[in-house]
C-alpha cells in the first residue's frame, strides 16, 4: 500500500446504515463562537471564504467532532442547491436553521440534526413557493407528500417548481413543465428526452448526489454525465440561446454531444471550463483547497481569476485555489477517471488524504485515533463491495486497527 513496496489490489465496501450521533460535541472550541464558526462554514460552501478563513476551516476540521459536524451541516446545503433559491435566500434559510438548532438544549440537538434532510425539503419548499408565486403567476406548488420528504439519503431531483423526487423509488417516466420528458432509463441512470416544440425559456433542475452514491444522466442535448458522491448539478430542462450552459459542485466526468454552434460551459467554483464536444473530469469539491479537470479526448478552455489555459488530452489541470495558481501536468486520463466506472483509485495520496476520499466513496466516517506520518503515501484502487476487505488491506499496510459501529470507522494504532 505504501509507494515503497506495497499497493492495496482490491477492496470493496458496502456497509450503510445510519450512524449513531447519540451527541455531538460543540463545534466551537478555539475558533470563535457558534455563529462565527456557521458563517466560516457557510463561506466555504458557497465558495467566498477568504484565504485566511479557507486555513482556518482546514485547522478546524481536524478534530474528528468538527468533521461530524461539517458532514451534517453540509448535508443540509446539498440538500438546498437549487437553481431558483438565490445565495441571500440560502443564506437566510441557514440562518433561520441555526437560531432552531441553537434554541435547542445542546443534549437534545442529535434528535434534529438526524432530521436534516427533513428539514432541508421545509426550507427548499418555502423558498420555492415563494419564488414560484413571484415569477409565474399560477397555480401554487401542491406540499410535499411526507414519503418525498424522507428521501435525502438518496440521490433527488428537485424541480424547478420546488417538488423533490427520489431518482431510486420513482415512476419510470416524468414529464417537464414545458413537455420534456424524464425516463429513468436503469439503475442510477437518468435520461432526458428533448420534445419537438423550440423552447424559449431555460427551466433548471437540480441533481443532487448523497455520501457513498454516484448516478449518471444524459441531458436533453445528448451530454452523459457522471456525478460522483457528494456532488450536485444545475442544469436546464432544455438548452436555450448560444450556449450550454450547467454548474457543478463536487466531481463529475462529462461526454459531452459535439455541437460546434452552442458550446458547453461547466461553471465550477472560481473555474469555468469551455469546451464543444469532448470528454473530461473535473473535481471542485468546496471543502477542498485544489479543483481539477482531467482531459481524456479533445481540447478545452479553462478560465480561471481571468487567466485563460489550454488543456490536451491525457493532461490535468490543477488549480489551486488558495494562491489562485495553475498548473497542467501530463497524465493517464483514463487511468484517472476510472471511478465513473466504479473503482476508486489513490494515487500517492497520505493517510488523511486517504481516508477523506474513503469517506466519500463508501459513504462512511472515519475517526482517526492513530498516528501516520504524512509523508507516508499510499496508492491503490477500491471496489464498493466488501467494507471488512477494504479495511483488512488497509490495516496491514498501514499497520493500525479498527472497529465498525453501524457506518462509522474507529481507527487504532496497533
């Protein structure tokens, strides 16, 4: 497992079911109070923290507590990506949340925090109605039959009209506002077929991707993508004007339909990546200091902090976003981008590193209570059917211990 002489071969996980959150440390301790602390993490997610408070989070999730915490608090803002709620309307839904859970005895918040997603469908519900009698001037939105409302552990579709709907539990077949239809054409697979008439306004939906899922849709213009876990996807119902135009969070890995008339635009955290028809990945997770785009076939054109880059196939373009600088190296595309097709790979990460690419992948956390030196690498690639295999590779190679408690993973040193 280690670059010397050991590689992980193969693990598989599968193990998911709820973890037992019975009580939650205060996520404040030397870094500010509970509001300051909120903010910093509202920054990071929506993509407007400073430097200066990027380094802090990176300190302050180090402690295991803050992690758990962050992992349920970003719960909630996946849950609330739509395209029809404006970042002043998030931000005020996740004020009107903390004043809730902050009210709240501190031995009791477990209870709520078990209900985020319960609570993120009020608050895209709320908002969207609002938003819906603003702007079309009919009909209201119906509420949310309390089924939908259970469903955020799985990847959803929320409309453009505010309703959510299970991609695993729902019909075959759905139909848009403006008569383009929906088919869920397999397992973790979406499909949007184009209807004849010339739409003149974009509707957006957004596809929103929980812990330990990935799921795969084909727009209505024939572009497959591929969402890893923990990502969301804006995107219109059908494609209108000079340019196709959708935004990312998290990772993603586009094929997107050649059209040399209307390019494709992937906005994504700082990055805006430019393309006509071509396959690439590219990872913009918030809570993470670099973003990426792997090119497998054809040419694209990266911008970012208005500097303009050039990308080939089998080249990587790494941006990091602290010190606003990029960088291209060359690469094994498809080597790299193997996850699409169910293998996650480690390739010279450390420890840490590892397992918050493990945590992602299987959907599981992990408390670490054992001492690697960071300049120890692993490299390796996981399937997701065996969570004790995976761990077994891993001990030996990393020579700790470890226990499993319903998905949560308690690391020893041995």
């Amino acid at each position: 497992m280690h670059d010397k002489d050991n590689n992980i071969k193969n693990g598989d996980f599968d193990q998911k079911s709820t973890p037992d959150k019975s009580s939650r440390p205060s996520p404040t301790n030397d870094f500010g109070t509970q509001n300051s602390i909120e903010d910093m993490l509202f920054n990071i997610l929506n993509d407007t923290a400073s430097p200066e408070e990027f380094l802090t989070f990176k300190e302050w999730i180090k402690d295991d507590s803050h992690e758990k915490y962050f992992q349920q608090f970003k719960q909630l803002w996946n849950a609330t990506t739509h395209a029809s709620i404006s970042a002043q309307e998030k931000a005020k839904a996740f004020r009107q949340y903390q004043k809730y859970i902050l009210s709240t005895p501190h031995g009791k918040r477990h209870n709520y925090l078990r209900q985020i997603p319960k609570y993120a469908a009020i608050i895209i519900f709320s908002l969207s109605i609002g938003y819906y009698l603003a702007t079309q001037q009919e009909s209201p939105v119906q509420p949310l039959p309390s089924a939908q409302i259970q469903h955020f552990q799985s990847p959803t579709l929320i409309r453009a009209d505010g309703s959510i709907i299970n991609l695993i539990t729902t019909d075959t077949t759905l139909q848009e506002k403006d008569g383009t239809q929906l088919h869920r054409s397999g397992d973790r697979q979406i499909r949007y077929q184009k209807n004849n008439s010339v739409a003149t306004q974009e509707i957006y939906n957004t596809l929103n991707i929980p812990r330990g899922e990935r799921f795969n849709i084909t727009l209505a213009d024939g572009t497959k993508v591929w969402l890893n876990s923990e990502s969301s996807l804006i995107f219109p119902v059908n494609f209108v004007g000079k340019e196709r135009v959708v935004q990312l969070t998290g990772q993603a890995y586009f094929e997107v339909q050649k059209d040399s008339l209307h390019p494709f635009i992937v906005k994504s955290r700082n990055l805006e990546t430019r393309v006509l028809g071509t396959s690439f990945d590219i990872c913009s997770y918030p809570d993470m200091a670099e973003t990426s785009i792997i090119l497998v076939e054809g040419c694209i054109q990266a911008t970012a902090y208005h500097r303009k880059a050039i990308l080939h196939a089998d080249q990587q373009l790494t941006l990091d976003t602290l010190q606003q600088k990029m960088s291209i190296t060359d690469i094994d595309a498809k080597l790299m981008t193997q996850w699409k097709d169910g293998i996650l790979r480690l390739d010279n990460q450390n420890f840490n590193e590892m397992l918050d690419k493990l945590s992602r992948w299987y959907g599981i956390t992990f408390v670490n209570n054992a001492s690697i030196d960071s300049s120890d690498r692993f490299n390796g690639k996981f399937h997701r059917e065996d969570i004790q295999e995976a761990m077994h590779i891993i001990s030996l190679s990393a020579n700790i211990t470890y226990t499993i408690k319903q998905d949560t993973i308690f690391i020893h040193p041995k």
